[in-house]
C-alpha cells in the first residue's frame, strides 16, 4: 500500500493507447491526468502493436510535473507484458483492467519489480490503481486496496452491471451500495478517495455534472472521463471553492491556537461546536487545493 498524495487528481482522461493523434493531444486537454488505454479501446489485433506504440510514445515525452500519466493494462498475463513493457521514468502508475484476487496484483507487483530494476528505477516507484468490474472483485475490494502498490481504487462500472445483471436507472441508484463500499474501503485502508467511474454520454454535460456532484457527496475526490469536454466539469466540482478555502484556513488556523493554549474544542463564527473531527475535514479540504 502506497501513501497517497496531498493532492490527488481531480480529472483522469482516457485516450486510446493505437490512436497516435490523441495520444499527441493527450497532455494538453486540461486533465490532471490520463489513462492510456490498451484494454477495451484497442481490438485485440491490435494490441501488440499499441503495446510498443505505448512504450515509444512514453519514452518521447520531456519531462514534465503537471500531469499524471498512467497506463490501464489488460488483463491476465497480456497486462504483465504490457507492465513490463510500459515502465518508465514519467509513469505515475498502471491500472490493472478486471482485477479479480490479490493474487493478480501480487503477479503484477513482481513483473514491475523486474521492469523498475531494468529500467533503473526504485523499487516501488510505480503505484497500482486496480479496476473493480466484477462482484467477486466488489466482495474483495479491502484485500485488493491492502496489496502491493495499491493507490486508489476505481469501479469498472459498464463491466459491473454486465457481470452482476444490472439495468441502468434515472440516477443509478442500483450502483449506491458498491459506489459507498468503496469509498468505506479506501478510507478504512488509508488510501486516497476513490476515482469515480467514466460516464459515456459525453454531450449532456448538465447531467454529468449532476451526477460527478453526486460522486462528490459520496466521498470520491475525482472522476474518470472519456472525452475532454467533461474534464473542465469535474475539475470544477471537485476544486474547493475560494471561500471555502478561506473558511478552511481560519478554522485550521483558529483550532491550532486554541490547542496551544489547552483548549481541545472552540466555537466558530456561526456558534457551532468546533473539535478534531470538524477540522480533519478542513484540513482535507486545504489538501485539494493545487
């Protein structure tokens, strides 16, 4: 288990990993970060040739800090191949496509391990976002965030449905139950807030952003998406609002002088009881903040 971040990304876009005119584009759409796909956006004809067109590509990149790159790998001993071919200075991680056992990340954390080796990397350096997109991999989900690696976790949800027989309904009610054992898990595994799930109607971003608020109340800290127009939609509601920050600070900053002087609980401005609990979410909140 890798210690999260103090800033997290909010945005993850997917780009098809044999679509070399996106993956040119890739960096400069505004996400915090983006996802590589070699799974379902690439036929299975095509993807040894997407695999080294990955590694090509990952290996031209300058340098740069302001976006995370990962690769989502296949699954099974495909995904071990594309692991081990896809190592590389700049990768901030991999996700693991239909994670099913802890045994599938144990395999993963060993052919990265010899690929960090060859590629002269610490061991350790590449973190693990598995997908979730099985019921037997929901039930698993607090061994799967204590394996090797593990960063956050993400729900597969078009997967999910089709494993566990699952309609789509107004509001998706039906994915309550696995959406918040997730968030519990991480939580409880001390893992940063679970990405949520990629929404496929790219064009109706007034139901997306409903829906991407709705993620937020639940306890995700960003979301997944499939097409550059929802990046700036979850950028916005999961960036804390300047008077929220504001607010944030003053109680930060007021707690920590009330507890130098003996005091353990204080008021705030609107007379409301203020303890550790209440300004751990604000410290939380001063965490998003990039």
């Amino acid at each position: 288990m890798t210690t999260p971040s103090t800033a997290e990304p909010r945005s993850y876009l997917y780009v098809p990993g044999d679509q070399p005119r996106m993956l040119a584009k890739a960096l400069d759409r505004g996400a915090d970060a983006i996802i590589v796909d070699l799974e379902d956006a690439v036929v299975p004809a095509a993807k040894v040739p997407a695999r080294a067109a990955v590694a090509a590509w990952l290996r031209s990149l300058a340098p740069r800090t302001d976006v995370e790159v990962w690769v989502r790998l296949n699954s099974g001993a495909a995904g071990l191949d594309d692991a081990a071919a896809v190592v590389w200075p700049g990768l901030a991680g991999v996700m693991p496509a239909k994670t099913q056992s802890v045994a599938d990340l144990v395999a993963l954390d060993a052919a990265l391990r010899d690929a960090e080796a060859g590629a002269g990397l610490q061991t350790g350096q590449v973190a693990v976002i598995p997908i979730l997109e099985s019921a037997e991999a929901v039930l698993h989900a607090s061994g799967l965030a204590r394996a090797p690696r593990v960063q956050r976790l993400q729900i597969g949800e078009a997967d999910l449905r089709a494993d566990i027989g699952l309609p789509a309904g107004d509001g998706e009610p039906e994915l309550l139950y696995v959406r918040s054992h997730v968030v519990l898990v991480s939580a409880a595994c001390r893992l940063a807030p679970p990405i949520g799930p990629v929404s496929t109607d790219f064009r109706d971003l007034a139901s997306f952003r409903t829906s991407t608020r709705a993620l937020a109340r639940l306890g995700f800290a960003g979301r997944a998406c499939i097409h550059p127009a929802q990046v700036t939609v979850v950028n916005d509601v999961f960036t804390p609002a300047p008077d929220e920050i504001d607010r944030a600070g003053a109680l930060v900053a007021r707690f920590e002088q009330a507890a130098a002087a003996g005091d353990g609980v204080l008021l705030d401005d609107a007379g409301r009881m203020v303890d550790e609990a209440v300004v751990r979410q604000a410290r939380r909140l001063l965490a998003r903040v990039r």
